[in-house]
C-alpha cells in the first residue's frame, strides 16, 4: 500500500476513534473541510506541517502517525548515520526522521532531501504552527518565506515564524540536503 495512503487512513482512524466530525479536524488545524478531504483520500501529498498540527492538537505523537507505531524512548534516543525513518513523499521532497523513537517531543527533527526541479517555483507554500529552523547541508536552497525569496548556500541557515507562508526548490540543478527541525 502507498505510503501516503497509509497515513491518510491513520488521520481517519484518529478522527473516527475520537468521534469527531471533518468540519471539527479542519478548523482544529486550520485547514479548509475540502483539503482535509483530500488528505484522508490518499489521492495527495499530506504535508508534515499538517501532520505536526494534527499530532499536537490531539496528543497524539507524530511518529504514530507518519509510521504507524509508537515511540517508546523518554530518555534519548540515537538516530545512526543514515538510519533514520525515511519518508518518500513526493518526487520533489523526502524526509528522514532523525527522532522517530522519541516520546512526546516538543520538536521534530528531519534531514530534508530537495530534488532539482529546472525553472520551478515551489509549488505549494505551506504555513503552521511554531517556528522552523532549516541548516543546509548540501547544495543551494531557494526558500521563500512571507514572500521574500531568500537563497541558502552550504552552511547557511534560516529560522523562522512558521505560521508565514514558507516554500522551497533546489538551485543549480542539483539536490539539496538540509536539516529541518519544526517546533
């Protein structure tokens, strides 16, 4: 079964097991009733932006969302070089979640992966709660936040108010590897 197919129907289970109505999840998390929808259909990509929305207004972690299961470690927890849960979204993004084992984080940590798109502005600016802090690892990053396009070389790094809208594409016609962590 297809990855995002997988978590759309973890959002209509938690919605179902909490009893509670689209219209409800939709103004809880700032989305349109019609883009929830399109979510819990699996037909589109789910932003982890959305995801993160969701886990933290209902309590529910999300790891258990994206993956399925329940992190089980309060202490610390260690992700090794290239071990973290990856995340195939769309052909332009990937994610590897490098804290998935961690309970209750105030923060989701992610290695990002841009893939080159020639000539292409970011297709869909996402906006969500908290702060986000992006580090680029490899490569050159285009990020545009609250319309202002700002360009991010290897080494460079931008926090910002995540509630802004925010979109990003690979430069120079190569990927971008970048280390994202949302709050």
């Amino acid at each position: 079964m297809d990855f995002i197919q997988q978590i759309a129907e973890r959002i209509v289970g938690l919605r179902d097991a909490l009893d509670l109505s689209m219209e409800e999840v939709a103004e809880q998390c700032g989305v349109p009733v019609h883009v929830l929808a399109e979510y819990e259909s699996g037909q589109v990509d789910i932003p982890v932006s959305f995801l993160h929305e969701l886990s933290a207004a209902y309590g529910v972690e999300m790891t258990a969302l994206m993956f399925g299961s329940e992190p089980t470690m309060h202490s610390y927890y260690i992700t090794r070089a290239g071990k973290g849960i990856k995340v195939e979204r769309t052909g332009a993004y990937s994610y590897q979640d490098l804290a998935a084992g961690f309970q209750h984080r105030v923060m989701a940590p992610f290695m990002v992966t841009v893939e080159p798109h020639e000539d292409e502005a970011p297709k869909a600016l996402n906006t969500h709660e908290g702060q986000e802090f992006n580090y680029v690892v490899e490569g050159t990053l285009e990020i545009t936040v609250a319309g202002k396009v700002n360009v991010l070389h290897e080494g460079d790094s931008i926090m910002f108010d995540a509630k802004k809208p925010h979109g990003m594409r690979a430069l120079d016609g190569k990927r971008v590897k970048m280390l994202a962590i949302i709050s």
